[in-house]
C-alpha cells in the first residue's frame, strides 16, 4: 500500500501557478498589445485619424487651442490633462506610443488585470490609447490612499466620477474637503494662466449634450448616473468598494469598447480590506 501523499505541498504548488500564470499571460497580452497599436498585427483603425490608436494620437497631435474643433481632432479633457502629458507631448509619436502603451501595461498589471491584455473587447483601451485604464487605477488610489485622485477624474471624463459618493454615504467629509481643494486649486491656477483656454473647456462642458455622442443602450445620461449613484452607496454601506468602478461604467456618457477599461479597478477594489459597514 503505498504511502498518502501530503496535500499542503501539492496545494502550495498549485498556489504558486496562479501568479505565475497570470504574469505570463499578462506577458502575451502586452507583446499582443504592442504589436497592434504599431499596425505590426492588422486591426480596425479609426476612420478621424486613419490609425488604430486614435486617442493616444489625439493627445499626442492636439496644439494650443484644443477646444477649436475645425483644426483640431476633437478634445474634451480640461488643459489640466494636457499639463500632465507635456513631458511626453514633444517627443516623436513613435516614441510617445512606446510610453503610454507601456503605462496602459503598468497599470493593469498592478490594478491585478492584465488579463485584460489578451482578452478582445477589455483591451480597446489599450489598443485605441484611452484613459479609462488611468481612471480605474485613480479610483483605486482614491479609495485606497487618498481622495485627491478623484482630480483626475473630474477634470478629464467627469461623469465616473460619481464614485465620490463612496466617501459621501461613509461620512468621509475631510477626504471630500481634500478633492474639493485640489480640484478648485488646479481649475483657479488655470484661470489665472490660461483664462480663455480654461474657459473654453467649461464651455465644451455645458455644450457636451449638442456636441458629444451620449446614446447608450441602457437610457439617457441623467438616468444612469442616478442608477450609478445608488450602485455607489451601496457599496459604500456595505463595504463593497468593487461596486464602484461598475457604478463608474454606468456613468460615462457613451458606451464605447475602451470604456470596459474601467471595470479593470474590480480586482483590486474586490481584495478591499474595508469591510464595515455604514
């Protein structure tokens, strides 16, 4: 009768699969990635800019008066974001690419989604060169070490940022006093800098319902951020703080693959040692 094999080793080995799997696929999924976004592998470009990663090239091409939309490709983040990008900005596209492809990569990888690298649909957002993967990891960051990353949020796609509720429904007033200031600092050094830049955002803003394509298969805006704004509190009473990147999906004006990029923020949120409840 041959002796039983111990099962806390083969169970510890089987535990050691699991990252390495999920680096190997991560891995493939990057590679993948970079293969399309250079149109190295053939895949769907977009028809404003004849190149598959149309935003990052929008980003990367817009000038000096980003809201001027006959010589511009069509830009609707505050100047705020193009403050952040500068560094990078001036370089080649090529290069500029290489960078922000790499950073899409980054973050999934720590965001425990790099899955999303391989998966057809979840990885738009990498391929097309959005921010929604940047969204899901500020939302993290901002549940998890400090409110202020909702700045981001609020001065580029705005309407996730319904997940501040979050910090409303748990009485977290100091954390939303902290975004408030961020934000307002950054908006009032913009005026002071560039008034008629600024102002033109906010006029994009109030103009967004006759200029931006907001059709959505599940209703109007106004109903899915009230929907994204229950699914938020209720996370936030339950300590369910994975809810809210789903309640940020509900929430953007119109459905397009590279907003699945924002569900990227649930593994992380999933592991959130925040449990009590309100």
């Amino acid at each position: 009768m041959h002796p039983a094999i111990p099962l806390q080793p083969v169970l510890e080995r089987y535990r050691a699969l699991g990252p390495a799997v999920y680096w190997t696929i991560t891995a493939i999924g990057a590679v993948w990635c970079f293969l399309i976004v250079y149109e190295i592998v053939g895949y769907g470009s977009c028809a404003n800019t004849g190149t598959v990663p149309c935003d990052a090239y929008s980003y990367w091409a817009v000038d000096t008066t980003p809201y001027t939309w006959e010589t511009n490709l069509e830009y609707r983040y505050s100047p705020a974001f193009l403050w952040a990008i500068a560094p990078i900005k001036v370089l080649p596209f090529e290069l500029f690419l290489g960078i922000w492809t790499a950073a899409h990569v980054a973050a999934l990888a720590w965001l425990r989604a790099g899955w999303f690298l391989i998966v057809p649909g979840l990885n738009d957002d990498v391929l097309r060169g959005n921010i929604s993967t940047f969204i899901a990891l500020a939302a993290v960051l901002a549940i998890q070490r400090s409110t202020a990353w909702w700045t981001p949020i609020l001065l580029t796609k705005i309407t996730p940022a319904v997940g501040l509720l979050w910090h409303a429904v748990r009485r977290e007033w100091q954390q939303l006093a902290l975004t408030a200031v961020v934000t307002g600092a950054i908006i009032a050094v913009g005026f002071l800098l560039q008034r008629d830049v600024w102002s033109a955002w906010l006029g994009s803003v109030a103009a967004a319902d006759t200029t931006y394509e907001i059709g959505h298969p599940l209703g109007p805006l106004p109903l899915r951020v009230a929907a994204a704004a229950v699914v938020t509190a209720i996370g936030a009473r339950t300590g369910r703080a994975w809810l809210v990147p789903i309640a940020m999906f509900l929430a953007v004006p119109g459905l397009w693959a590279f907003n699945w990029g924002l569900l990227a923020a649930v593994p992380r949120l999933a592991t959130h040692g925040e449990r009590a409840r309100v």
